[in-house]
C-alpha cells in the first residue's frame, strides 16, 4: 500500500467519524432544522416580494423571522392556559360521563341487550381512559420541558433566518453534491419543489383551514371546550381520507341529542362547508404541481406521526414522496405514472 492510498484511508474514516459525530451532535436539534426549512420553504415567495421592496437580504429576512416569532408565540402565550383548563375539564367530564345511553338512543336494536350494553360501555370508557391519560401525560411533559422546547425554537427561528437570506446560495451548493446529470437535476428539482408543495399546502394547509372552519361552528354554536376540539379537527383535517368529519359529526349528533337542535344543525352547516372547502381550494392551490396519491400521504403521515412523532404529519409524506420522485427521474417518465404525476 503506498502513501497516496493511505491518506485515502485515513480521509475516508476521519470523514466517517466527522458525520458520525456530527449526526450525533445534530440528533436533538434536527427536528427543529428540518421545521425552519419546511417553514422556509413556505415563505420564500414573501421574501422574495419584500427583497424586490427592500433591496436588503438581511432586513426582508429579519422582518419575515420577527412576523414568524410573533405568529407562533402570541398564539401559545394567550391560548396555552386555556387549553389546560379545557384539557382537565375534559378529563373530569368524561370519568363521569354516560357513552352507552346515546348508543342506546342511536341504535336501540343493537343495544336491546342490557349484558352487551354494559360490556361496550366498559370497553368505551376505558379505551377514553386511556387516550386521555396518555393526552394528560403529553401535556405535563410538553410544561415541564419548557426550556427544551425554547432552545428548540431558537434553533428553528435562527435557521429559518439564514436559510431564507441565504436559499440561493444553499440550492446551488445542494446541486454541487448531487451526482446526477443537469437534466436530471432540472427534473429533480421540479419534481421536488413541485410535491413538497402539494403535500404542504394542498394537505396540511388546507385540513387546517378545514379545522378552522368547523373551529367557528363550535365556538358560535356555544359547544363546551371549543379550543380542544377545534385542534382536533386541524388535526383531523390534515389526513387525508379521514378529515374534520370524524370530529364535528359526533358533536353534533351529541347536542341533537341533548335537544340543543340549532346548535347541532349550525354545527352541522359548518362542517359540511369545511368538508366542501378541500374541493374548492386544492383545485387553485395544488393545480400544475406534481402530485401522489391520498392513501400514500395516509400511509407517510402514519408512518411519520409513530417515527416523528406530531411533526410526522408532515415529514412522514415528505420523506415518502422523495424516495417515489427518485423512482419517477430514473424512470423517465415511461406510462403509467403511478405514484407521482408529472408536473404540469
């Protein structure tokens, strides 16, 4: 072995040591990077328009960061208490609350069987235990890591800051180390940009607007704990398939039953509008965009939220739609496209 190969060697694992440690390193806080870059990604068209106002990297980008701040804590600061409260009234309610009675009412040839009755309200009330127990358990832990979760935003926010000044410098640097050919580059690129922003906008933006709508329903309906339940129906909103209807309808057949019938058919127009809005706003926000299939961002979100955790919503489809774009370049667009369609 002569000198050259050694160094060679010797490169090679200082390199492999260097990654090693610096995925090490990098392993608590790289959650938070890949949120500044979705976020970046997001605001990019914002800070182009202010860049072409201002003539200034440096003051577009702080002004978009200290818009991002105060967006994501006013909110938390002003809304935080009252989801606690709402959360410890939830739970109160429902170690008390009847889940075989409204069945029963719904459906009496089912539940005729006072035996069978009781064993599904057993198996209700413990299956609601749980999940609740395990949302409580999430709540303390998400209070008593506050200062993890500060640093954990100053990450975000600093890297949100210096990947949008500096997006074109990043982009080209990115396509230096990629060992593709420029066509294929040019494709990649496309076909990135274009699925990152149908999963994004078209799935995750969309459900939230869907949420939020049924989100006003409950609150000018008068329904109890209205912020807890609005979050679920974000949440809901966000998967696709699924949607706000697994949240708003079994509301509003609870307040039907209660005989609050205008709650529940106000309730009712609200979610029907949301339900609507996913085909009235997709068709302008992910038209000409590269796109996958429904049942695989379902299979990338579930996927994601038992990897990442709640930020698998996003990455799990993220991750998912990438690898099939891969597929889709080396292909070469040979019929059938079955994953990924081509941008038009």
């Amino acid at each position: 072995m002569d000198e050259l190969d050694l160094r060679k060697i010797v490169t090679v694992i200082i390199l492999g040591l260097l990654i090693v440690l610096s995925f090490i390193l990098l392993k608590p806080i790289i959650l938070s990077i890949i949120v500044a870059l979705i976020l970046a990604f997001l605001f990019v068209p914002t800070y182009k328009f202010l860049l072409k106002k201002l003539k200034s990297p440096n003051l577009s980008a702080s002004i978009i960061t200290v818009f991002l701040i105060l967006i994501i804590i006013l909110p938390v600061w002003f809304l935080t208490p009252i989801f606690i409260d709402q959360s410890f009234k939830i739970y109160q309610e429902t170690q008390q609350m009847d889940f075989v009675t409204p069945l029963k009412t719904i459906f009496p040839s089912i539940f005729a069987s006072d035996e069978f009755s009781a064993e599904v309200g057993t198996i209700i009330r413990s299956f609601v235990s749980n999940a609740l127990n395990s949302f409580m358990s999430s709540v303390s832990k998400l209070i008593l890591n506050f200062p993890t979760l500060f640093l954990q935003l100053l990450v975000v926010f600093f890297t949100f800051f210096f990947v949008l000044r500096d997006q074109e410098k990043l982009i080209l640097y990115i396509k230096s180390l990629l060992p593709f050919s420029k066509d294929v580059e040019k494709r990649l690129f496309e076909y990135t940009k274009g699925i990152t922003i149908s999963v994004i906008n078209g799935q995750v933006i969309i459900g939230l607007i869907q949420g939020f709508v049924v989100g006003i329903g409950f609150f000018l309906f008068g329904v109890p704990n209205a912020l807890i339940l609005t979050l679920l129906a974000c949440l809901a909103g966000v998967f696709p398939i699924i949607g706000t209807t697994i949240i708003w309808l079994p509301v509003a057949l609870y307040l039907l039953l209660a005989g609050n019938i205008f709650s529940a058919v106000g309730l009712t127009i609200f979610g029907i509008i949301s339900t609507f809005m996913d085909n009235l706003l997709r068709p302008i926000i992910v038209s000409k965009r590269a796109k996958m299939p429904s049942v695989l961002i379902l299979i990338g979100m579930i996927g994601g939220l038992f990897f990442f955790g709640v930020l698998g919503f996003i990455l799990g489809p993220l991750i998912l739609a990438y690898l099939l774009i891969l597929v889709e370049v080396y292909r070469k667009n040979k019929d059938p496209e079955i994953f990924v369609s081509e941008c038009n």
